[in-house]
C-alpha cells in the first residue's frame, strides 16, 4: 500500500453550498497546496460520507460529528471548515402537534443514523434510540414501545412528512429555510434545545483528516482549507456558478442564507470555544451509551 506522502490525497465533501463555497478556492487552483497534493474532490451527501469514514475511504472529508465520534482512532479534525454556531441546529417539524412526552406512536424520519441531527434528537429524546432500515412501517404500535427511527435522505424528509409517510422527520441544512412554505410546524429546534441545555454553540459537522497524514501535512491542509475560505469570502461571484452547479433548484436567496448560517467564524477557526463545544457533544454522546470511549484527542496539537 502507498503511503501518503507517495500518493494524491483522496477528498470528500457535500454538494451543499457551505462546503462548495469552503472549496472553491482549494479546488480550482486559486490556493496552493505544498505539502500534499489533493485529487479530484468526491462529492456526496454527508450521510455517505460518514459511511465512508467507517471504511477509512477519504484522507481529507466532511464528516458529522457524531460520525467523528465512532472514527476518532483514524480521524482527528482540523480548525478550518467546521459548521458550528447559534440558530442554526436541526428541527423537528410535523403536520401536525405531536405528544413528544409519549412518543412511542410515531414514526419519525431521521438524515441517516451517523448524522449528529440524529444523534442530537436521540439525546434529546432518549427513548427514541432505534433506527429502522427499509420500508416505513405503518402497523399500529403501543404507547409503551420505542417509535421507529426511519433514515430518510435529507432533502426528502419534507416530502415524506408532508404525504404522511412518517408523523414527524428532523430536517437539516436548507431544509431549515423552506420547511414553513409546505405548511409543516417546528416542534422542537433541537440546536436550541443543546444551547439551553449545555449553554455550547451547536458542532453540526467538521473536516476531518486521517492522523496517519502526520502533523506538517495536516496542518498544510488545514492552512490550505482557510485560505480557500478567505479567498471565497473575498471573490464570492467567483464561487457562485460552482456552488449553483451543486445547488441545483435552490432558490438564490436561499443558497445566501444557507452560506451565512453555516460558514461563519468557527469555520474558519474552531478557537476554544469551539473545540470546548464539540468535546462536550462527543462526551454527552458517550455518557448516553451512543459513541465509543476514545483515548484520542480531537484535534493533533
């Protein structure tokens, strides 16, 4: 097998414009890049690249942090390009008011069971801890049993919700923006809910690279990774036919709203409190029974 330093380093991120907007620069030769050499970026839905990441797929990928808690032995994150903020967490929407003290009744969509939307909602309602693979189930269930935990791709919760194919779904990335014009209702912001809870902004997501990269090329990348985002912050015109390319129907406004929220100091540096913030998700995540224990720091000093 190559080693790294003999070999272009494989790289995974999201068609989601925060990611393309991060990557721009890095991608299309704006940002060098002397201590690796990168190929041709993969671009996937964030549920499969945290497969991936079980598999030690990608050198260099976006991942979610509740993914980054089962691999932390073979990833560490670096401090440029992580989604972390206020307002900006996941949601629990439905038709319809549901009795969220007695959840045992519904069926409820889940973007995929590595994402930390899923594992936020699981902390927040413990009892909702099984995922069910395959088709929906709509067989009557008692109060007393667990409700079904359906994955579902991102961008099909709303859908799915609306036609009645599950009582309730936690929505994520541009879902956010969208969900009210299909006259769905938000039970319950879950980003809010950790901020109350934990008084930490919410850790969504981070790029992650394989430890066995070692410290210089990893730091090299993470450099790399904050450059491309303040070249991308200076030249946003530039970014935008690529980030449109990926976006596809998104509505302009939308894709603006959805940088804003997502792209923000964090991601260019994680800083204290943003190490401070992911450390205590990961630990709640492992106290819950969730995430493995892992003697491995998040980040390599």
């Amino acid at each position: 097998m190559m080693e790294p330093s003999s070999r272009t380093l494989t790289l995974g991120y999201s068609p989601c414009p925060n990611d393309t907007f991060i990557f721009y620069a890095l991608t299309h030769g704006k940002i060098a890049l002397p201590e690796a050499r990168l190929g041709v970026p993969v671009l996937a839905d964030v549920e499969t690249l945290n497969g991936w990441a079980l598999q030690h797929k990608l050198d260099v990928t976006k991942l979610s942090f509740h993914a980054l808690g089962q691999v932390l032995d073979e990833y560490c994150v670096l401090s440029a390009g992580s989604a972390l903020g206020r307002g900006c967490g996941p949601l629990l929407v439905a038709r319809k008011p549901l009795d969220l003290s007695n959840p045992g009744r519904y069926t409820l969509a889940i973007p995929g069971r590595l994402t930390t939307a899923a594992l936020l909602f699981q902390l927040f309602l413990p009892s909702c801890a099984q995922v069910k693979d395959g088709s929906v189930s709509r067989a009557p269930r008692t109060a007393q049993e667990r409700p079904n935990l359906v994955e579902m791709r991102f961008d099909t919760i709303i859908d799915a919700v609306n036609r009645g194919e599950v009582d309730g779904g936690v929505i994520i990335h541009e879902s956010r923006f969208t969900y009210e014009q299909t006259g769905l209702i938000c039970l319950q912001d879950l980003g809010q809910w950790w901020e109350q809870t934990t008084g930490h902004s919410i850790p969504l997501g981070c790029i992650a690279a394989r430890r066995s990269l070692g410290r210089g090329r990893i730091a090299a990348i993470d450099r790399a990774i904050r450059a491309s985002i303040e070249w991308a912050t200076a030249h946003p015109e530039q970014c935008l036919p690529y980030i449109r390319e990926y976006s596809q129907e998104m509505d302009s406004q939308v894709v603006q709203d959805h940088i804003g929220l997502y792209v923000n100091d964090f991601s260019r540096e994680l800083g204290t409190e943003g190490l401070t913030a992911i450390e205590a998700f990961l630990e709640r995540g492992r106290a819950a029974g969730f995430l493995p224990r892992s003697s491995h720091a998040v980040m390599i000093p």
